[in-house]
C-alpha cells in the first residue's frame, strides 16, 4: 500500500490554505458549505472549514512540500536522527576517554582487581581471560600516553561535532548540510572498508551499506555536485513546483509552451 504523504504529513502538521488574488483560481480553491466557508488545501487538496491561513497572488502562494518532497524529508529526517544518534554516542566516548586519561592508574587498579576476581569464574567455562582480544585490547589501552588519549579525546570531539551538524542542517533540509554529509561520510567509506579487511561484523557491513546508501541518495535526489543539471535544475523543479501548487490544487492543467 502506498503511502500519501501528503495526507500522513497534514494528519501530523494540520492543512494549509490561501487565497490567491486570481478570481478563476479564487472560485477553484474555495466553496461554502452549510457550516461555513471552506478552502481546499494546498498540500492535500481536502477543503478545510474556515478562514484561509494566507492571501495574496498565486505566485507567492507558501512553498508547501508535497508528494516527493516531503518523501524526501522524511529520509533526510531519518538520517539527521541516525547521525544525532551517533554524535551523542561519540561525544559519550570522548568524555569516557577524557575522564580515563586523568585516572589511568586508579582505573588500572580497579580492571586488574576485577580481572583477579572474575579469571576463576571464565576459566570454568573455559575461557582463558589472559588471552582475550577485549581485554588485550583495554590493557593495551593503559600504554598509552597521556597526551596521546587527550588527542584522540580531542578527535573524537571533532567527529561528534560534525555528525551533530549534520544532523541539524539534514532535518531542516539545508542544502549546505546535504554536501557536508555527502563529502564527509564519503571521506570515511575508505576507512570503514579497510576496517571489514580486519574483522567482518553485521554491524561494520549495515553502517558501511547504510553510508553508500546515505551518499548515492543524497546527491543524486539533490543533485549535488553538478548532477541531474545542478544547482539550476534543482532550483527550476522546486521553483515550477511553487508555481503550479495552486493551480494543481485547484484542478487546473498547466499550459504547456
């Protein structure tokens, strides 16, 4: 079943209407009912009891994203959640890396203590704890330096930064956000394929495809970069569209030149 998203968004948002100037798009837009007046909106095309929310003439009617546009937004919403998501987990991560870098030695003490206590618990499930990637991983972790934790602190900080940008200029749909994705997630696919050549996880393989996806999407759809016309011809469909909203709201053909 296909979704109306012209419908769906209304549901959520409420209808739109206005009152053009022209009396032939006037009379089209309008009917009076036995409850009172009523104006067809300009997103839907349901006729909406009372006042019209604007007037004025049919070219500077509001800008109302319809049909593929508003599909659009709600694909640039998910991934401005996705990247919100994200940047809070990594801001997280700093913060934990920060704190570890002014405590290392108290933490040092309280992982070897746990491992003491809980080494005779995994040896009888025959798990030998000394031997453990993870755990490898985390005593290695204690070696570094602490300027060197302090960079990679400062690093991951950066990352988050940009993921959070991103995720505000994706949900209002600004343009400069959509490059800004496109280029920076584009940046880090080398990374994220050099990392499934060291260990394969469903995990690393749905981000990586989630990622191409995000990229291909974006500036395809958005004709960032110089594709499908550009610029031009993203501002040409957007500018036709507000053009016509009225007119197809009120059932009339456009004439072709």
């Amino acid at each position: 079943m296909a979704i109306d998203w012209d419908r769906r968004h209304c549901a959520r948002k409420g209808h739109v209407t206005y009152a053009p100037d022209d009396p032939r798009l006037r009379v089209r837009l309008h009917t009076q009912t036995a409850v009172g007046e009523a104006w067809r909106c300009l997103r839907c095309g349901d006729f909406v009891l009372g006042e019209p929310h604007g007037s004025g003439p049919a070219a500077d009617a509001p800008l109302v994203p319809r049909g593929k546009v508003l599909r659009d937004l709600f694909i640039l919403r998910f991934l401005a959640i996705e990247r919100a998501v994200r940047g809070v987990f990594i801001v997280l991560v700093a913060v934990a890396v920060w704190r570890f870098s002014n405590s290392e030695d108290a933490v040092r003490r309280l992982f070897n203590e746990y491992l003491d206590t809980f080494r005779p618990v995994f040896r009888h499930f025959h798990y030998d704890l000394d031997h453990s990637p993870v755990v490898g991983s985390i005593q290695k972790a204690f070696g570094y330096k602490h300027s060197t934790l302090l960079l990679v602190a400062a690093v991951l900080l950066a990352y988050a930064l940009i993921e959070l940008v991103e995720a505000v200029g994706l949900w209002y749909a600004k343009r400069w956000a959509e490059y800004l994705t496109v280029v920076a997630t584009a940046a880090f696919l080398p990374l994220e394929i050099y990392e499934l050549t060291d260990k394969v996880s469903y995990v690393k393989i749905a981000t990586l495809v989630l990622n191409i996806i995000a990229v291909l999407y974006i500036a395809l759809a958005k004709r960032l970069f110089g594709l499908r016309g550009g610029r031009r011809a993203f501002d040409e469909e957007r500018h036709s569209a507000s053009l016509l909203e009225v007119e197809e709201s009120a059932g009339v053909q456009p004439t072709l030149s």
